[in-house]
C-alpha cells in the first residue's frame, strides 16, 4: 500500500469516526458542545410572537431595521429556521420553532437594548426596578397581559415614579466587539458568577472614568431598558471605560449579551400576541420522510451493486460514509432541519450516487479495452471530471440563488433546501473523488481486478478498431 492511500484511507477512518461520534453522542454532547439534532416549526412546533410598534408614528425603514436586528437576536438564541416579517406598518411576526424558554425568547425580542450607567444617588436600587433616567425620564413600564386565544387584554398602563436619576454613560457609545459572555470572580463560596463583558469609548468612556474615580466604594447602577439590571460597588476607577456585568444566572447573562452585542431596536415593541404553535407536519411526517428515505437508499444501493457489482459495493460503502458525515455536520454546525431541508438532502445523495455513475462507466470502458485496473482507475475519474465539475458547479450556483432569496424575501423555508443541497453537493465531491478513487485503488493489490465478472464486464467484447492518423497514400 502506498504511502498516499495509507493517508487517505487515515483521513477517512478518522472523518467517519468523527462523524459516528457525533450521531451517536450520549446526552447529545461532543466536547461540551450541545449536538442534538433541531428541527423547524414545521416538525416540532413553537411559538409565534406578533410584535407591535408603541410609537405611532414609525417610517418604513425603522421597521425594516428593527426586523433585522430580532433576527440577529433570534439567530444569536440558537434557533434556526425562524421567520422574521413585517405584517402591515407597525407589527412584525417572529416564528421560533423549538425554543425551551419563551419567557426569556419573548424578552430577548421586545428589550430595545438600551444600555446606561446612572448615579443612584448613595442608594443601592433593587434589581428589576423601573427608573426614570436623564435619557428617558418618561419610560412606559411594562403591561400586565392576559392572552385569551389570539387576543390580548392589556392592563391600563400606569406612571413611573420617582426621581430622575443622572446617565452617566450611554449605549450609543458600547463598543459592541467588547461585548462578550464572561465569568466574575465575585460569586463567593458559590464560585464564579456569570457575566458580560463590555466597553465603552468617547464621552461615555470619559464620563465613566471621572465618574469611578471619584465614586470608589459607592455603589453605581447598571440600566437596561429603564430596568435595574445590578447595582455593583465601584471597587476601582474604570479608566480605560470597560468593566462587566455581573448576573444571577445564565439565562439573564445570556438575555443581556443578545441585546447588547446584536444592537439596540430603533423603535420599542410590544408584546400583542404570543401563542404557542403546534406542528403543522409532526411526527407522522417525520417518520414518513424517514422510510422514504431508507427505502430510497436501500433501491439506490441496490441498483449500484447489480449493475456495477463491486464497484457498486464501493460505492454504497462511500454513500453510507456520506450520510454520516452530512447528518454530523447538520448536528454540529447546526443546521435546523425541516421537510423542505431534508427533501434537499435526499436529492443531494442521489446527485452522489450520479457522481459514481460518471466514474464507473468510465471505469468499465478504460477496463474493456484489457487494461489492468491500475490503469484503469487514473483515467476513468480524470476523464469523468470534467461532467462531474460541471454539474456540482451548477447546482452550487442553483443553491446560493435559493439561499439568497430565502434570506432577502423571509423564505426560510427555500433557505433549509438550499443549504443542505449545497453542503450535500460539496461532501458528494469528497466522496466520489478522494473515497471512492482511495477504495479502489486499495483493492488493486488484492488479486481481483483480473475477474471481469466483479465489474460486470465480459472481456470477450473485440476491441475497438483505431484509425490511423495517417492519410491514406494511392
């Protein structure tokens, strides 16, 4: 065995063995990491929240900018597949398939994210309170809401009380690339707390270090959203501008971090409805696409091995590897699967099997004209290329155009088939060129490329008449 098949045949008993791992990971853990399988709204169900403006009057682009900022937010949460649209002038729809806590997901969405450093005056101000501030001194506060069905019965809205506290620093001047989940040291006995770090430049990082050099010992509130979010002691200056943000668990570090990092809403929004959804295709669909799917390997591998016999073998063998692989890859990215992305996937394993069909014909020509399997190998993939470039190429640009449109137009569901057919695409490479290419060659010292039947071949075939390049002479 040569020294490049030894290699190859390492990298691929290491992928497979990766991507095994990873399938089969008890507690769907690999490293730390959460790999379990996610599925979209179609097939686990979620909640759809209705998001209203409470200004009355908001521009267009207001609204489009506050769409894309919740789906950084969403995206930000670890949901995938999710649906984020404008419905008429002032609402916007978010779909959230799966989420394990909506309380904290509908916060995430509706929080504007606007962050200030106040001077409590001496006082330590309890977390949660409600304050007025220099920057916002007529905050709305939240309303009590009862759904009943797809309706809502807000409470009358009451008045802030209190004094108005002086901002020290503002959220325009966050440095959000600083913003990052961290730990403080400042947990006691109970060890270390969770936390988020941030920064602050220009004025407010200028405010901020006079503000702590003087303060030192006295305690200074952190404001998100007219809300208390701690009051620390200032236990040194914060000359260069940053500090963090100490929490009491990892669901609040978590909400804090999205809103900070992803940006604040340029309008606040109100919860109007929030319902949960059932799934619209379930698990009888799920386990249908299963059995297709099963069905449609299981014909597929047997169309490879009667027609190309051990090739086909080779080839069911590289397809298997492919499966493992592209399902790992969904767990560990992660890709949120629905109908449409497995339909993307199932036709991405018949456009590897076509890439093995293109290698073996070309196989069985080079091997009729009574060349030893060496020989034949080299020029069958380098002559099917060629065929095989080409259409991967086509579909990949087939592909971006969905992903594109499924990103711009809110069509998530063309965004799920076109990603898992383009992943699907560039493994079907990998596996027709480097697997199939690396099995065949090893079975070359075997002793079995001299039985024609193995490739379904009778050598008996004449051999082709080759014309001579020379002009015939009278």
């Amino acid at each position: 065995m040569r020294s490049r098949e030894l290699y190859s045949l390492l990298l691929i008993l290491v992928l497979t063995s990766l991507a095994l791992w990873i399938d089969f990971a008890p507690d769907n853990n690999f490293l730390g990491r959460d790999v379990s399988t996610r599925l979209g709204l179609d097939l686990q169900g979620g909640i759809q929240v209705l998001l209203r403006s409470e200004r009355a009057e908001v521009t267009s682009e207001e609204m489009q900018t506050a769409a894309g900022v919740l789906e950084r937010r969403v995206n930000a949460l670890g949901v995938g597949e999710t649906v984020v649209q404008i419905a008429g002038n002032d609402r916007i729809i978010v779909e959230l398939p799966g989420v394990d806590n909506p309380d904290q997901a509908v916060e995430t969405l509706r929080g504007t994210g606007q962050l200030e450093f106040i001077d409590p005056q001496g006082q330590y101000l309890p977390n949660g309170q409600i304050v007025r501030t220099t920057s916002n001194p007529e905050p709305t506060p939240p309303q009590a809401t009862q759904v009943i069905t797809d309706s809502v019965v807000p409470a009358p809205p009451t008045t802030v009380q209190g004094p108005v506290y002086n901002t020290i620093a503002f959220g325009e001047d966050l440095d959000t690339n600083a913003v990052q989940p961290a730990f403080s040291g400042q947990g006691g006995p109970t060890g270390n707390r969770p936390s988020v770090a941030f920064a602050f430049r220009g004025e407010s990082q200028q405010s901020l270090a006079r503000f702590t050099a003087q303060n030192v010992g006295q305690p200074m509130c952190i404001v998100l959203d007219n809300v208390i979010v701690s009051c620390p002691v200032i236990d040194a200056p914060l000359n260069d501008g940053s500090g963090i943000i100490t929490t009491n668990s990892n669901d609040d570090r978590d909400r804090i971090y999205n809103q900070l990092k992803f940006g604040a809403l340029p309008v606040p929004l109100q919860v109007e409805t929030n319902r949960s959804v059932t799934a619209t295709l379930g698990n009888e669909s799920v386990r249908a696409s299963f059995i297709a799917g099963v069905v449609g390997l299981t014909v597929v591998a047997l169309f490879m091995i009667l027609f190309y016999r051990l090739p086909g073998v080779i080839a069911v063998v590289a397809l298997l590897i492919y499966t493992a692989i592209s399902f790992a890859l969904y767990r560990l990215i992660p890709i949120t699967l629905t109908l449409a992305g497995i339909a993307g996937f199932i036709l991405s394993i018949g456009l590897a099997v076509d890439a093995n069909v293109l290698i073996f014909a070309r196989l069985r020509e080079e091997y009729r004209r009574r060349k030893d399997l060496r020989a034949a190998i080299e020029p069958s993939f380098k002559e099917s290329w060629p065929a095989i470039r080409d259409s991967s190429v086509s579909t990949l640009i087939t592909s971006a155009i969905l992903l594109w449109f499924g990103s711009n137009f809110g069509v998530s569901i063309i965004r799920g088939f076109a990603i898992t057919l383009g992943l699907g695409v560039l493994l079907s490479l990998f596996t027709a060129v480097v697997m199939t290419r690396t099995f065949l060659r090893l079975i070359v010292p075997l002793g079995i490329a001299n039985n024609p039947w193995l490739f379904a071949l009778d050598r008996n075939v004449p051999k082709p008449i080759e014309v001579s390049a020379e002009p015939e002479t009278v």
